[in-house]
C-alpha cells in the first residue's frame, strides 16, 4: 500500500465573489480548490467557472458532507455525482472531512468529531475503501477542528487520523490551523501532533485564520493566518517536505489579491522553513 503525493505548490480556494476574475482568466495562483457539492449538479455558472478555471490551474476537489464517520449508509447518488464531477474536472486531489455530519438520514451540516476507539478505526477505514473504490482513486481525510472530547477516546486523535490513513491506504490533508485551534482547546502540544503523523501519508495542508471566544479557539476561516499557526506550519514543512498549501478564507472573503497576498505569504514562509528561495509555482503566469 502506498499513496502518492502531488505538488501543486501554493493554491487559494475557489469562492464565488471571484468567479468574474476566473472568467476573465489569467489569475496569478498555482492552483485551486473548489468545494465539491457546489459543482456536483451537471450545469450553471458555477460549473463553467469550475471549468474555466480547470483550463488554466489544477484543480483539488474538497467535500463537506462525505460523512465518512456517520453510521448511516453511504449515499450512492452522493457518490455517483462526485464521481461524474472528478471524471469531468480531473482533479488533482480528491478530499472531504474525518468526521460526521449526518444521523438517520438528517445531515446537521456540522464537521462533528468521531470518538477515538478501534471500533471507529474500523468503522471509518472500511467505509473510506468503499468509496476509493466507488471513485476509482485515493481520496485525503482532513483533520477537523474539535470543541469536545469523548469518554470512550482510547488513542490520540493523530494515532486515530494515521491509523485510518495506513488501514485504508488513503491521503491525509493537514489542516494546520485546525490542529493549533483543537491543541489549544483540549490542551496538547501540537507538535506531538505533527511528529505522530507519517510523513508519507500527507498530500495537503491547509491554513485559515480563527475566532479566539475567550473560553476557547472558534475555526471561523475569516481571516488572516495568525503567527503561531504561521510558526506551526513552518514546522509541519520541515517534517513533512513541499506539500501542496492551501488557504482557505470562507467569512468575509477579501478581494482576490487579499487572498493571493496570503497565499505568497505561505510560500514565504515554507522557503523560509526549508532554507531556499521562494518556490516558482507560488504564481503562475497568465
């Protein structure tokens, strides 16, 4: 079993305040992600935009609602169209959430951590081979921000994440700002995280700003990365190599060169990581 990972370099999620840009062409960023349940029905503008955009970057496709931890059977329909938008689009990357987000046929839309047991290891490695074969590729799993704990935890939530990865032969997306928010809600050290993840299973980082609620860290994606989050993925480079780097800005989306500011801003701070001069695939030439 073995996972290959793709550099794509420095990217910015696709939002629709930018779409005239897309259209236009000629946007500077090496590539881009697009949540996938915007582009599943088979029509609009927003497919062409997709569409466009695919004509000149790579393209990751980023699920919300895959509820890979959820006991409720896997949605076939769900599956069909991500697989029909993957064939069409080609993408790069195929990712969603290691959580759960539906009960008895009711999707909450929520990112809902999954209890850190065998049972669940288990449960969610079997349930992720059924949809690696469904769509005939690897697919990533993304560590989510958490704001609770469960009694029945037996292992660290990265023993649970790596474990998944190695049963299921699947990808791991990094979501560093995640584990910053989730290491100072329930008090670890997150570079324990990063040193208990293979390197070898990592194909994506994320980065986001966050809420600071007093009590404890809200995941908002409504800003700039903050400096601890900018000094953890300096350290998630130096363990885990050039990895593709997103930033993902959902609330509040700035203009367009707000986010490719911050995008050049992750590119600075994994050459300064690596010790080499910024990477050429930061940007991309029109």
């Amino acid at each position: 079993m073995s996972f290959t990972r793709v550099d794509l370099g420095h990217g910015i999620g696709l939002r629709s305040r930018h779409y005239p840009q897309y259209l236009e062409g000629g946007v500077r960023t090496a590539w881009v992600e697009a949540i996938s349940e915007n582009f599943m029905a088979m029509g609009g503008r927003p497919l062409a935009v997709l569409e466009r955009a695919r004509a000149e970057h790579p393209v990751a496709l980023h699920g919300v609602s895959l509820s890979i931890g959820s006991t409720d059977p896997l949605d076939p329909r769900y599956l069909k169209d991500l697989r029909a938008l993957a064939g069409r689009i080609q993408p790069a990357i195929v990712s969603d959430h290691l959580c759960w987000g539906s009960h008895r046929g009711r999707y909450i839309h929520d990112l809902l951590p999954m209890p850190y047991t065998e049972e669940a290891v288990a449960h969610v490695a079997s349930r992720v081979a059924q949809v690696q074969e469904a769509l005939g590729r690897q697919i990533l799993l993304e560590n989510v921000s958490s704001y609770l704990t469960y009694a029945a935890d037996a292992l660290t939530e990265w023993d649970f994440l790596s474990e998944i990865a190695r049963r299921a032969d699947c990808g791991i997306l990094l979501d560093v700002n995640n584990i910053y928010v989730s290491a100072k809600n329930h008090g670890f050290d997150p570079m324990k995280y990063l040193e208990g993840v293979p390197v070898d299973r990592v194909g994506q980082f994320h980065l986001a700003g966050h809420s600071d609620r007093g009590a404890y860290l809200f995941d908002t994606h409504d800003g700039p990365v903050c400096a601890d989050v900018w000094k953890l993925y300096e350290a998630a480079v130096k363990r885990f190599g050039a990895v593709a780097c997103l930033i993902e800005w959902d609330e509040g989306v700035p203009e367009l060169d707000v986010l490719l500011d911050e995008s050049r801003r992750a590119a600075e701070h994994e050459a300064k990581a690596k010790g080499t001069p910024q990477r050429a695939k930061t940007r991309r030439a029109s």
